[in-house]
C-alpha cells in the first residue's frame, strides 16, 4: 500500500528539548516536504526537498532542520523547541508523472511544547 | 505566486443538505486546483482535481467546477451524510516548484 508515514503521532515535551519526527514513504517519490498547521492559519510549508541531499526552505523555516539522505525519509529536527513551535505537522511527497500535481500526506504528528 | 481564498466555517448541516463551500484563486496562468479533506484525527487526503479551465473533478458525489472567468473552484455536494463531517481545504500551486498553497479550511459538521 502507498503511504506516507510519521512518528511519533502524537508529542509532548518541554522547551529546549530536541526532538525529531521522522517521515518515511514508499512511492520512489522525489519531492517531500514538510507543513505544519495551525487554527486560523491554514497549512504552511516548512521545508522541502527536491531530491537526495536538495533541500529548502519553506515559509516557515525558523527553528527547524531537515535532512534527506536517503529518498524515501525526510525527518523534521526542532533543536530547541519552543511553545510556539506547538501545532500539527504534515509531510507529504508529491507523485510523478501524470500525477505529479498530486500530493500525499501523512496522518500527521501534534505536538505540544510545554 | 499564486494564493487562494476559502468561505470560513464552521458550516453546519443537516443529513440530506445540499453543500457549497466557496473557493476563489489568483493564479499566473492556469494551474491545476484541488480540493483535499480532512478526517477528524487524520492527515489531508485528495478529494477531487481539475486540471484545466471547464474541468469537473468530482468524487464521493462532491463536485467543484474550474472557472476561469469568475476565478471560482466552488465544492458542492447535491446531499451530503454524516459521514461528510472533516476540514475541507482548497489548494492550488504556488509556482512550479511544488509548493502548494492552501485556503484556510471550512469545517463542515453534518447532524443526522
């Protein structure tokens, strides 16, 4: 089955405390990219990733950092977490080919900084 | 780049109501749009797509129209279920590069 998985699902931890969720998809997909959520706001990008080792930022990028060194994981890495930093995160890929508009997302991961 | 308007929620139906969530864009050219829903507890899944001026995507009995001339991707739905209830979120391209943006959601709950 294709899908675009993320863990931990659900997160509570203190500020200052490094944390990285991981996403991982099975689709050979080369684009993922990470969004987080938030009332009012809608979805926003945080990073991307065109390829292996091609990452960049999003609209959001303060206080993250990614990595893609292999193709199907793209991890989200908070090196200090902060309460604002609280939401609801998404990874997605986008497909290929005829469905290279498409995009997947992942069931996603709330977390909470306390 | 390109950017979206959605109707605000939360709407409120009841089993059998007709649906029209409204979505309005500006876009460079003609990019693809869609319409992505959301499950309670659950991450974004594609509902439904057009790809070009004119084009209906539909998909659970939910339909939206691509047109141009009023900049409009309206989502409809003749008689919508419980079943119905999520966040629905209208989406286009930010540019090539693969960014989507995306409106910011109508909450739509359906009471039998």
């Amino acid at each position: 089955e294709a899908q675009v998985t993320q863990n931990p699902r659900y997160l509570i931890t203190v500020t200052g405390k490094k944390l990285t969720v991981t996403c991982s998809q099975n689709m050979n997909h080369e684009y993922m990219s990470w969004y987080r959520q938030d009332p009012g706001l809608g979805l926003r990008q945080i990073y991307y990733s065109m390829n292996v080792e091609v990452t960049d930022k999003g609209d959001v990028p303060e206080g993250y950092k990614v990595s893609r060194k292999e193709k199907r994981n793209f991890p989200l890495i908070l090196e200090s977490p902060s309460p604002n930093q609280t939401s609801l995160y998404f990874c997605a890929t986008r497909g290929q080919g005829v469905r290279r508009d498409t995009q997947y997302f992942g069931p996603g991961t709330r977390l909470t900084v306390l | 780049g390109n950017s979206v308007t959605q109707m605000e929620g939360p709407v409120t139906l009841s089993e059998e109501a007709f649906l029209t969530i409204n979505c309005t864009y500006t876009a460079t050219g003609y990019p693809s749009l869609f319409w992505y829903v959301q499950y309670p507890g659950e991450g974004l899944q594609l509902l439904l797509k057009a790809t070009k001026a004119d084009d209906k995507g539909s998909n659970k009995g939910f339909e939206a129209t691509y047109r141009k001339e009023t900049t409009s991707f309206h989502l409809e739905k003749g008689s919508v279920q419980v079943s119905d209830s999520a966040v629905y979120f209208c989406a286009l391209p930010y540019n090539q590069g693969g960014k989507l943006i995306f409106g910011q959601g109508t909450e739509l709950s359906v009471k039998p």
